[in-house]
C-alpha cells in the first residue's frame, strides 16, 4: 500500500490523510549593478580567464547548487503547523513576546527637549 513520510519528524502519513507539500527554492540574489563608463572600456578576458580557471577547479554539484536548488517536502499536519509559526527553524517566541522592547514616544521626545 503506498503512503508518504514526512520528511520533518518521519511520521507515516496515509492517503486518506492531509499531507502537505512543501516546495523551496534557494538561488543566489541578483542585484543590478551600475554600469560606469570606465566599465565598458575594461578589458574582462583575463578576469574571465581566471573565473573559469576557478569554477573548473570546483565540484560541478556545489557550484550548480551556488547558483540555485530547489527543494520538495512532504508534511504532516502538525509539521506544516511547526513550519508555518516558524519557517526557518529559530526558537518559537511565546504569544505576544516582540523582538524589541515596547517604544514610549513621549520618553523619547521628552529626553529630546532635555538635550
């Protein structure tokens, strides 16, 4: 009989059941540089040269997976619940708990006029 494990905590999850699919892709940021017009006048064979020199030097795996990776999981309920309240995995906060402590506009203007 098929059924599906989650891949968070392993538990069997069966066709009848709710599974949840998690689908993730991690790739590397693309930031538009500005292009100078001493950039057009530079001569980028050897800076080539020695990329490649590197990239050749490389596992293959590690330098496709610098670029992009994507990732498909199975999920039980109550993973899909754990994921949902904290999707990168850092500790779960208690309800109401800020990452900064509240902020008194009216202390900090009045510590203003005292300066």
């Amino acid at each position: 009989m098929k059924y599906y494990v989650c891949d968070m905590c392993g538990v069997r999850i069966e066709l009848t059941e709710l599974r949840y699919v998690l689908k993730m892709n991690i790739f590397a940021a693309y930031d538009t540089m500005k292009i100078e017009p001493s950039d057009l006048e530079r001569d980028y064979e050897e800076e080539i040269q020695r990329l490649v020199e590197k990239m050749e030097a490389m596992n293959p795996k590690e330098l496709e997976e610098d670029v992009f990776k994507h990732f498909t999981f199975d999920l039980c309920r109550s993973c899909q619940q754990k994921f949902l309240r904290s999707p990168l995995g850092a500790p779960e906060r208690a309800a109401g708990e800020n990452e900064f402590p509240p902020f008194d506009v009216d202390d900090f203007l009045r510590r203003l006029d005292d300066n």
